[in-house]
C-alpha cells in the first residue's frame, strides 16, 4: 500500500516561514535600525570630527594614514609615531591613522572617507597602496557588508543571552580608528601562521583602473590644489610571496597606474627599501611586533626627512 503525499499545507508553512525569516532579516540588515546604518552613522560622525582635531593646530605637521589590517599592523601606534616624528622635527605633530580591516577602495567611499578628507586637508596623506589600488580577485566570497554587520550583532546577542563569549566586533574600528593589538596576541609571538602563508601562496590580486576610483580622484586633485601631499605607502610582504600578488604584465600595469599619479596629482609612491626576513611576520604579509618596529622607524625617518 503506498503512502499519501502530505498534505500541501504541510510544505507550504515552512517554506513560508523560512521566506519570511529571511525578508525579515534582510529589511533588517538594510534598515535604517540595523547594525550597519548606526555604525555608518557613528563613522562619519567620528570621521569628520577626528579629521578637523588632527588639522586644527596649523603650526603642527597633521598626518592622515588611510588603509587595511596590514597598515594598522605596520603602523601600529598612531601616538607613538607623532612622538618620534615631534622628537625629529621640533615640530607637534598630529597623527590619525583609519586602518579598518578589508580597507578598498568601496570601503572607503562608503565611509565617505575621501568627502571628509578634501574638506579638511591634512599637510600629509598616506594610503596604502595595496588595498586602494589594487582589489583582490576573489571577491565572491565576501558578504556584504550591512548582512555582515547584522549577522555579527545577531550572534553576539544570541551567545550573550546563552552566557557564552561574544565574538570580536572589528566594525568598532570604523569609528574608534586608533585601536592597536591588544597585549597577548599572536602580534607580540614568533608564532608564524603557516596555514594563512600558504593561501596567500595563490593569492592573486588585480589593478584598479584608474578611472575606478572617480572619487578618490576628486579628492587627489583637490587635495592637490590646497597643497596637501598624498603619498601611497608600499606594504612589505615575505620574499617567499609574489610582491603585491601580481604576475609580471599586471607589476607593469600597476606601475603605469602609479606613473600616471604622479603626473597628474604628483602622488609619490614610498617604497620599503628592504627585505624582511619571514620572522618579522605573522602570516607573510601581516607584521609582527618585530617587523613593526621597523617599518614604523623607517615611516618617521622617511616623513621627517622630508617635512
């Protein structure tokens, strides 16, 4: 004897249901209530007005560092830096350093970094080469950013609700900009994450057009015309890696990208003069304390040579 088909009704209320959870969950995340939206908000609040503290003293040299996890572990201590350029120069100096993990050139404008940066030029702006030139190939695993921001606060509810811990909230850095590795990480070990370092083994990245980035352009030329200089900051990365993640035709293109910038809006492009030994890293492209140091030594020594 066969069995009857359950009764449609009975398919239908759970595919409901799971439709429902998920346009739910979606106009949340897209809403004005959600995660995303209030952390935008809070951004550009904190943006705007930690650009106009770093360039209100006009007597101090104010510096502006924009770029990914790979700045904030090369550039870690934003205080230490204005001190050691100060010591250097005799002059007070101003650093605000927004480094946001997966920095590009759509997370920048979303921030509406280059809008808040041409109304309040700074004497110097460093970008990172690597995340703001450059877009990694494969990008269609990333989520976006307003569900990304929503499933996160979701999770941290849940997990504090059930007494679990809660997961890091790395859009904190969106509008706190000056966090640094906390005491205790790997950051501050000889621990060397060999896992990461073979995936970047076939990490391949692309150039950016140049007609790409409209509003960074916008910004470079005004920027240019109020006499502040931009400066994009090469990224150190093991031998063991192909530099930037690029075959040779685009190192080429790349650097016809990086010519046209210095002729049209006199960008220079700082390149890190030396090859760091695989110690100095976390992974093979992030820094360790050890590679830190250095780069941040040889940053100051660049800037106050060339005040």
């Amino acid at each position: 004897m066969s069995e009857e088909a359950p009764p449609l009704g009975v398919w239908a209320f759970p595919i409901v249901l799971f439709f429902t959870i998920v346009v739910s969950f979606l106009s949340y995340a897209y809403s004005g209530y959600g995660p995303y939206k209030r952390i935008l908000v809070q951004s550009n609040q904190n943006l705007e007005k930690a650009l106009i503290e770093n360039t209100r003293d006009t007597s101090a040299i104010s510096i502006v560092i924009l770029g990914s996890s790979l700045t904030e572990r090369a550039l870690m201590n934003p205080k230490e830096i204005e001190d050691s350029i100060s010591s250097l120069t005799n002059r007070k100096t101003k650093v605000l350093r927004v480094a946001l993990n997966y920095m590009n050139m759509d997370l920048a404008t979303r921030i509406d970094f280059f809008d808040y940066v041409s109304k309040n030029p700074p004497n110097y702006l460093f970008i990172e080469n690597f995340g703001l030139n450059l877009d990694d190939n494969d990008s269609t695993s990333i989520i976006p950013v307003p569900i990304d921001a929503a499933l996160l606060h979701l999770r941290n509810v849940i997990r504090n609700m059930l007494g679990m811990g809660v997961h890091d909230n790395y859009y904190t850095k969106w509008y706190t900009f000056d966090l640094k590795p906390l005491p205790g990480t790997d950051f501050y070990s000889d621990n060397f994450d060999s896992l990461t370092f073979k995936s970047l083994q076939t990490k391949r990245c692309v150039v950016r057009k140049v007609m790409q980035n409209s509003v960074a352009n916008s910004a470079y030329n005004a920027l240019m015309e109020r006499n502040a200089r931009v400066i994009f900051l090469d990224m150190p990365q093991s031998n063991k890696l192909q530099t930037n993640f690029l075959d040779q035709a685009s190192t080429a293109e790349l650097n016809e990208v990086l010519k046209f910038y210095k002729t049209q809006y006199r960008i220079d492009y700082w390149r890190f003069p030396r090859v760091m030994d695989d110690s100095c890293f976390a992974d093979g492209a992030h820094l360790n304390f050890k590679g830190a140091m250095q780069y941040q030594k040889w940053f100051v020594s660049e800037v106050a040579s060339n005040k």
